[in-house]
C-alpha cells in the first residue's frame, strides 16, 4: 500500500505545472463505459478462485492530467458441488493520465478506494440444508490500463490490469485478489 501511494503522491508533483494549462478543446469532460472482467480472487481457506463478470466505470474530467473515477464490478464463480461465489466492488478515487488524456493510445493509472461484498451460496445437496453467507469490508485497487480511441467519443478500453486487496471477513487476513478489463468508452463534452 504504501509503494502504491508513494508512486501516485510523486506522480501528482510531477503533474503538477500541467494542472495550470488549459485543456484542449477536444478533451472529454465526462467518461462512461462498461465491459468484461476477470478476476483472481484469495479465497479465505488460501485457494484461488477464477471469476469472470462485468464492470461499469465513470470519470469527470478536473485537470489536464487527473480524473475522478467510479468504478463498480460484479464477479461470479458458478459451481453446484461447491457451491456458487459472487464478489461486487464499488470504489472511486484519482485516476491519472501521465501523458495527457487525449491521444491515439492514452495510458492511465489510478488508485482507487471503496467496498466489497461477497455472497457464497450453496444449495441443498442429499438431504442437507442449502448454506448461504455473506460480508461486505473495505476495498482498494490500484493499478491502470490503456485505452485506444476509435472515433472521436468512441474508445475501447484495450486493457486494464488491477491489484484488489479486500478485506471482508473480521479477524482473518485480507485478501490479495487480481482484476483484468477490457471494454468500451464513451466520452461526453468533445467539441
């Protein structure tokens, strides 16, 4: 945690002059898009679990270098022997474009913060009773991606790799899990 904020806090000073130019005036002022996830999740018994879902995500444009970003996800791990797993993250935080924001091929990083919820169900099996449980905890990512404009509002998020750390069940440790994207952006306010 404290690489990841020691990076993004030398990021911003470097950032810094830019914030005092004017954008131009083909950036974006607000960013939408959703697309397919991959997620890598720690099981609490130390197993990991594969999981493939959806994300949606959302960015409002502040300075030429930095974003606020929302991003919300849902994973799931479908298996009637072992029972059905579903993880959802809801988080925001900075997003920062190193580069600019309006290219070709645009890089981004961003350090978000937020929850989680996990949902574990498993249902009746020879007689006994089905079992259901859940937790929601404290949720943070880091990490970035690469978008690739397309037409002038249209971008497709190429791809977006991610740490998750989540911690979701009182007294046991937290859990490392690891989140890939690829998906499709819309952006808002382009002259």
């Amino acid at each position: 945690m404290k690489k990841f904020a020691g990076l993004f806090v030398m990021a911003f000073i470097f950032c810094l002059p830019a914030m005092a130019q004017d954008a131009p005036k083909d950036t974006s002022k607000y960013e939408v898009g959703g697309g397919f996830d991959f997620r890598s999740f720690s099981n609490f018994n130390g197993s990991r679990l594969s999981m493939v879902g959806w994300s949606a995500y959302g960015d409002r444009h502040i300075w030429r270098f930095i974003n606020i970003a929302g991003d919300i996800s849902g994973t799931y791990n479908r298996n009637a022997i072992f029972g059905n797993t579903s993880i959802y993250s809801f988080m925001g935080g900075p997003q920062l474009y190193p580069f600019g924001h309006q290219h070709k091929l645009t890089v981004f990083g961003q350090l978000l913060f937020g929850g989680a919820a996990y949902l574990f169900h498993l249902p009746s099996q020879n007689g006994f009773n089905p079992v259901s449980t859940s937790y929601v905890g404290y949720a943070w990512m880091g990490g970035g991606g690469v978008d690739l404009r397309i037409k002038k509002r249209w971008a497709i998020r190429v791809i977006q790799a991610d740490y998750e750390q989540t911690k979701l069940l009182s007294g046991a440790p937290s859990q490392g899990n690891y989140r890939v994207s690829i998906g499709l952006l819309y952006r808002f306010g382009i002259k």
